[in-house]
C-alpha cells in the first residue's frame, strides 16, 4: 500500500547556519538564521505569520517541532530567517541548551494558514500577542510597516509582568502611520503602558474601524478573546495561531505496539496511551515526515491498516472522505489499541 502523505518529495527541506543567538532570559532565545550556502543557497520566500520546522536528533530520537517566524518577507528576502525558542520540551530543549552560532540545521521551508488574506480579511489588523506569541505578531507588524504586506496594524502585546516583553526596541521602531503597538501588563504596570488584561474597551480605545483579529499565545488567552468578543461588531473575523498537540492524560499507564510500514521497512515499536502516534515514531528514531505538528499541513498524513485511536477534536482538519477510509494526521493521534499503519517516510532523510 502507498503512503497517503500530501508532502512535496523532498520533504521541504532547507538547511541553515546560525548566525547569531539572543537570550532573552534563562530558558528563552532568538535565533538568526541564514542559508547554510552548500545544500541550501537561498532561503525560501516567507509570508508574514508563517512557521518553520526545525529537525534534530536528540538522543536516539529524530524530533521534528514547528517554530513561528519572527522575521519579515524581506528580510527572508534578503537571506534572514528569524525565530524565539521557549524551553518547554525535547527538541526546544536541544536547540536553547546546545545548538551555538555556526552549527547547521535541517529546517522546513515556511508554511501555515497563520496569514493574512487579502480577498477575506480587513484593511486593519489588530493583533494580540501573550507573551512569546509576539514572534508571528511581529513578523506581522514588520510586514505592515515595510508595505510587504497590504494592512495597518494595532498590536495589543500583553504579558503578566513586564520584564517579559520581548523586542520592545524592535516594535517601537515600527510604530508609525502603518503600525500602532499597545503594551499590556497585567501587574504593576510601568506609566508606559495600559493596566490589566485584553479586553473589549480597550479594543475600542485604540481600534476605530472595522478589522480582522489575529491572536497568538495560549488556548487560555483565545478562550479569552472569543468570550470578550462575543458579537463585537468591530472584529469582522478572528484568526487563532494553533498550538502543537501534546501529551493526554491516561491515568492507567496503557502502553500498546505500533506496526509501522515506512518505505520497504516494517517494524514493530512500543507506543504509549497517553502519547501521540507521531511522538511514538519520534521516540523510536523513525524518518517520517513531520512539520506543523497540529494536524493542517498533511505532512505525516498516514493509512491505519487496523487499530483503535482517537483524533484530536480541536486538531482533526480532515477530509471527511480521508476520516471515512482510516486515513490519519499522527501528528495528533492517540492510540486505543495496537495500531498498524503505512507511513510517509523522508526520502533525504539527513540529521546533523
């Protein structure tokens, strides 16, 4: 049985230098990156909003996780390809603790739905970022400001304290006719900024005209945004940045057997309940294909020979005709039962 995977057949891939690391604070890091100008000589185009994936081997595990941009399309024009990493997992871990200026390493071209569309979105934009949401919000607000994108902006950057804004230089030398920025902190805010938390009279503070609402942070913070908003007329449409699918709770600790096909190889490997079919694959050091990590891009998209599992409601961006003949995102899947499935595997499959 063939693969079901939507992915180009070369994976997608670019490989990068680092050029130069920013920390932030403990556990929090930009990274520059350009083309490491042997495999890669020039960086993909980059819509504002997108992301890349970032593939390492950790350990005995080959890790694939997505990462925002926090760089403009011209600047990945001109060769720069920008992202902040938060230290909250295996491959974050590896990348904010090891990976130094010079060291190459094997990416994803720039993808996502996380964009602006000209035909259905508003003349103005208002973002809200929580936190290290800010990095697509910013890739937007440079867009605006530099006219690569056709909107004006009305970023809301909300954070609990405010040692935690990042690119606070950046973002106010984009302030202008095109970009307006509104810091939020919600205890002990400096006079520079507004007091509290998002809400809708602060929308109607700053915000004039009808707009499209992009929001990047939390599931907290979009519950947030949804509620406050509810039947506001200012917000034509909202757009949410999808968070990755991670672990489930499985208070009985099940652990079932994953039958992977993958190219001309068959092979039996141990996966947990509590664990998505794409963490098992990582775990065991497999080379399928990975990249957005929620579901949308069909990457990873895969056949179940047989097996029991469980979709994601909230990542489940199926086909209702792929749900109906036992095809998969593994990206966020969980298994019921021992699973046998057909995967796409990396046909240059290359680690550094």
């Amino acid at each position: 049985m063939k693969s079901a995977s939507a992915a180009p057949v070369d994976g997608g891939k670019q490989f990068v230098r680092v050029v130069s690391v920013r920390e932030h604070f403990p556990g929090l890091k930009t990274f520059v990156f350009r083309a490491d100008g042997e495999r890669t000589k020039a960086l993909a185009p980059q819509r504002a909003g997108n992301y890349i994936a970032i593939t390492a081997k950790v350990g005995e595990s080959r890790v694939t996780r997505a990462y925002t941009l926090a760089s403009s399309p011209k600047e990945a024009e001109e060769g720069v390809y920008i992202s902040t990493v938060k230290k909250a997992g295996i491959l974050s871990g590896y990348l904010v603790d090891e990976v130094k200026e010079g060291d190459v390493l094997e990416i994803s071209r720039p993808d996502g739905r996380f964009v602006y569309d000209a035909e259905r979105d508003c003349a103005h934009i208002v973002g809200v970022a929580g936190g290290a949401g800010i990095t697509s919000m910013l890739s937007m607000a440079k867009a605006a400001a530099e006219g690569s994108e056709p909107y004006s902006m009305t970023l809301f950057f909300c954070v609990q304290h405010a040692y935690e804004f990042l690119f606070r230089d950046v973002l106010d030398g984009l302030k202008g006719d095109k970009v307006q920025v509104i810091y939020v902190v919600e205890h002990d805010a400096p006079d520079w900024a507004e007091s509290g938390v998002f809400t809708k009279e602060l929308l109607h503070k700053y915000v004039k005209e009808k707009s499209t609402l992009f929001a990047c942070g939390g599931d907290a913070l979009y519950g947030h945004i949804a509620r406050e908003l509810s039947g506001d007329g200012m917000v034509a449409n909202m757009k949410f940045s999808a968070n990755s699918v991670t672990d489930r709770e499985d208070a009985e600790g099940r652990t079932f057997t994953l039958t992977v096909h993958m190219a001309d190889r068959t092979l039996d490997i141990p996966m947990r309940a509590s664990e998505t079919v794409m963490t098992a694959t990582e775990r065991a050091g497999l080379a399928a294909l990975s990249q957005c990590r929620v579901g949308e891009c069909g990457f990873c998209r895969s056949v179940v020979k047989r097996g029991e599992f469980a979709v994601d409601a909230a990542h489940d961006r199926r086909t209702r005709e792929d749900a109906e003949n036992g095809i998969i995102h593994p990206c966020c899947t969980y298994p019921e039962s021992d699973m046998e499935i057909f995967v796409p595997s990396d046909p240059a499959a290359e680690v550094l």
